[in-house]
C-alpha cells in the first residue's frame, strides 16, 4: 500500500508551520495510523532528518493522549474510533492524507502534531472531583444507584479527554468535554454534596478558554466514545440551578 502525506511542520510554538509533503510505501492496510506515522519517523530519521512529533501513549483508544485532524477531519473517517485505533485499510491505495495538529485558539501547536491541551486539565482542576471522605470502600450493593443512572454515569465517564470535540467545533468550544466529566459526578450519590459547586466552578473555567456552544453537533460526530450532546443539555440545566443554590448558601452562610 503506497499513501501520499501532507504533515504539517511547524518547529515551536512561535514559528511559521507549513505542509510538508512525504511518499510511503510497502505500507500494511492493517497498521495502525500512528504505526504508519512511526514508518514515516523512521524514514525520516535514516536519512537524517527531523522525525514528525505526534503525541501518543497507550494506543488502545483509552489515554486520549493520540488526535490529530486527518483530511479534516478530527480523528479521521472513522466514527467512535481514536487515531491510534484507525488503521490504513480506511483509506484507499494511492490516497493523499493530510495530516494537522488540533485547530483551535485553546490548543497552542508545541511542535508539529503536538499541542497544548492544559486547558482542559484547568477545567478538571476547578471541580472534577470529589473531596468528601467517605471512609473505606463500602460493598457496591449497600448503595442503592439506579441501573438507568448508573450506566449514564457510565457513558459519560467514557470521556478520555483527548479534544477532539473541541477540534471539531466552529466555536472551539469544550461544551461536551466538560458536559461529560461533571456528569459522571453529578449522576452518582457521592458526587451529590459538591454537585452545584462543581458546575459552577468547571463551566465558568471552560468559559475563560473556550468558545461558547451554539448546537452545532460537530462534537458528538468527532467524539471517538460517540458521547451523546444530551450531556450538553443535563450540564446547562445544573449550571442554571447551581447560579441560585450557590447564592442561597452564600446568603445562609
């Protein structure tokens, strides 16, 4: 299998990026996309030349740390799949693939394919979280949560914060990306005593570096966990909530 790569370049933050242009071949249409960047690396590296950053770890669809824009597209053409998940056989022999960091004005390009996605860590800092002790873990029966709760909880906590929701939208926004991680809280017993807290808190730190959502849906389609916007939906209503029960704790206080 032969492919035709358009990689953006771009040295540090500061400088100007721009495609470069590279020809592979005896590729396997069962490697995965970032197997096919580490050929490309290794090319690159034997002729002495400056190997393409791209950020990856775990490369089984669960760290988040892989994303890229691929012809476009965040992730690539494959639905509820992550790069590191897609392999070559989505794509047809001879094909020409363009290849780019996130684009978005929260995500600074660090190197090549590589950016800066702390912005989301500063979300999870603000609230993701839950501080009330609870003592030793209790046997999972002793707390009734109902099946419907528990396996929306679920879907939400499936999140691997990799981006790509915010690549995908026009505005930039991490509307999805915040939706989930308060959800998977907010749902659960435990996570009830800071709950109005915490959306306060992690929605008006979204805020500081995001765009706003405008129901575009570009989020759910680039999702590779394919998280329901609903969640979008579950967050607004606790953020209109937490704006009246925050002040009236104030208030008490």
């Amino acid at each position: 299998m032969r492919v035709t790569l358009q990689v953006w370049r771009q040295p540090g933050p500061e400088a100007r990026g721009k495609f470069m242009t590279y020809h592979l071949e005896g590729l396997s249409p069962e490697m995965s996309f970032l197997e096919m960047l580490d050929v490309l690396n290794e090319r690159l590296t034997g002729q002495g030349e400056e190997p393409v950053a791209f950020e990856h770890d775990c490369r089984e669809g669960i760290c988040g740390s892989c994303g890229v824009m691929i012809n476009g597209q965040a992730h690539g053409p494959q639905l509820g799949t992550a790069t590191c998940q897609l392999h070559m056989r989505k794509f047809a022999d001879g094909a020409t693939i363009a290849v780019e960091p996130w684009r978005a004005a929260a995500f600074p390009v660090v190197k090549d394919l590589v950016v800066d996605r702390s912005a989301l860590d500063r979300i999870i800092s603000a609230g993701g979280f839950i501080t009330a002790p609870t003592g030793s873990a209790p046997d999972a029966n002793l707390t009734p949560i109902p099946r419907d709760v528990a396996e929306t909880a679920f879907d939400a906590a499936a999140c691997i914060g990799c981006g790509a929701c915010v690549a995908a939208c026009p505005n930039g926004a991490a509307q999805l990306f915040t939706a989930a991680k308060v959800a998977h809280l907010n749902l659960l017993p435990q996570g009830q005593a800071e709950r109005y807290m915490r959306v306060e808190r992690m929605v008006e730190t979204m805020e500081s570096f995001f765009g706003s959502c405008t129901n575009h849906g570009e989020c759910e389609t680039a999702c590779p966990k394919s998280i329901s916007i609903d969640f979008i939906a579950l967050l607004n209503r606790d953020y209109l909530k937490s704006k009246v029960v925050n002040r009236r704790l104030l208030s008490l206080a």
